[in-house]
C-alpha cells in the first residue's frame, strides 16, 4: 500500500508553505514598514506631550496623573489604533488578491499540490499576523512602555484587554479585505466596499429600531477598544468582539465557496 499523502489529505492542503510564502512576501513590504513607523511614531507622542503638560512630579521618579489624564491617553492610544489603524489594514491588504491574479500567479500556484481554501486562507492569515504584529503589538509596545516609565498607576490589565480587542478589528479587517478580492478583480472596488463596510455601519444605530445593532457590527470594535481602556465598559465590549469574529468566518466561508466555482 503506498504511503498516504497527508498533505493531499489534509483539510488544507499546501497551507503551511503557503503561509511561510506569505509571510516572506508581506515582510518585504515597504508599505507596512512605512505604517509602522507611523503608527508608533503618533503614538509616542501621547506619553511624551501628557509629560509635558504636567508641572509638577508628585514625588518618586514618575508623574502622577489624574485621572481624567489617564484616561486621555488610553482614549488617544486606542482611538489611533482603531482608526488609523483600520485605515493602514486595509491599505496594506487591499491589492493582495487583485495583484497576483491579474499577473496570473494565483493560477500558478494553484496548479500545484494546493487548495483554494488554502490559499485564501494562507494568505489572509498572513496579513492578520504582519498587521497584527506591525500595527498593534509593536506600537502598542512601545507605546505602555513609555508610559509605565513617564506614568505612575497605569493600568496595564485594561490595556492588554483593549489590545485584544484591536486584534480582533485586525482580524475582521484582513480577512474581509482578503475576501472582497475573490468576487472583485481590481483594488478599486475592493478599497470603497471594504471601507464601507467598516465605516458606514456605525450610522446604522442611529435608526431607532437597530439601535441594538451597536452590540454586534465590526464597526464598533474601536468604541469597545476604548471603552475597555478608559474602564467604562459594558456588554457590548464583549458581544461586539465575538460578534465579529462570526461574521468574519462567515463572510470568509463565502468567498471560499465563491473561489472553489470561479474560472481563474
């Protein structure tokens, strides 16, 4: 009996050198690497002008800050990850679909021992982790240990719990994107919808009978970040996060379905 193929037979065949190529290709991109630093860059500034506007040290080696300061900051420090962040997701993983299949590498690829599945799949989790590591986890880094050296009583439990939060929003963000290039083939359409998506939901509660859609919509993941870190959190900080995580492997299951019928 010959050996069985296990790569043949796995649930996703050929992902893991899929990933490892993915990887490779996104850390070579000068793109993210101009986000990072832009990202890390605004966020410095939030400990350091906070320090600067405090007169007095209230003994030891670091300031004491009211509370309505420290709130200030974690606001600031999620705010831009939420949101500027969302914008740097989307703009580093918008052409990664679009890009290969209009020189014809996805069909290439393809004809080896490799699924769509997986290549779908290989190549969103790619990008969910260099964003994840590059846009929120570095900065963010950077970011508290700054402020724990400038800060006294900086509350690092509620950071670390926003900070989950903001990988969720990486997660939905990415893979979305990844997803939107499957039915659509240039980057055009591909930016608006994702950026539609992730934008214009947030009027969608302002309808006073879906005024409880503000628990579950993605867009709501940068209010429950901040939420989380200025300590006034509720349900929605909670349903919000899992609630997109469902929806991102919904709509993901969707596009793979999508990809599995479509002519390459």
């Amino acid at each position: 009996m010959p050996p069985a193929n296990t790569s043949a037979h796995s649930l996703l065949p050929g992902f893991t050198v899929l990933l490892h190529k993915e990887l490779l290709e996104a850390r070579r991109s000068k793109r993210i690497i101009i986000f990072l630093l832009i990202m890390t860059s605004v966020l410095i500034l939030i400990p350091v002008i906070s320090y600067l506007r405090i007169d007095t040290v209230d003994g030891g080696s670091r300031h004491q800050i009211d509370t309505d300061g420290m709130k200030g900051m974690l606001a600031s420090w999620s705010a831009l990850i939420g949101y500027l962040g969302s914008l740097m997701v989307i703009a580093s993983t918008v052409d990664a679909m679009s890009r290969e299949r209009a020189v014809g590498i996805s069909a290439w690829i393809l004809t080896k021992p490799v699924s769509r599945p997986s290549y779908l799949i290989a190549k969103a989790a790619a990008h969910t982790a260099i964003n994840l590591v590059t846009l929120v986890i570095i900065p963010t880094a950077i970011w508290l240990a700054l402020t724990l050296v400038l800060f006294a009583d900086v509350p690092t439990a509620r950071i670390l719990l926003a900070t989950c939060i903001l990988g969720v929003e990486v997660f939905f963000l990415s893979f979305v994107t990844i997803a939107l290039g499957v039915p659509f083939r240039s980057v055009t359409p591909i930016a608006l919808i994702a950026l539609a998506v992730w934008f214009l939901p947030n009027f969608v509660p302002a309808i006073g009978s879906l005024r409880w859609s503000y628990r579950i919509l993605p867009s709501y993941l940068p209010v429950s970040a901040v939420s989380t870190a200025i300590n006034e959190m509720d349900w929605s900080t909670l349903t919000v996060p899992v609630a997109s995580v469902v929806i991102t492997i919904a709509l993901t299951a969707l596009a793979m379905l999508q990809f599995e019928r479509q002519e390459l």
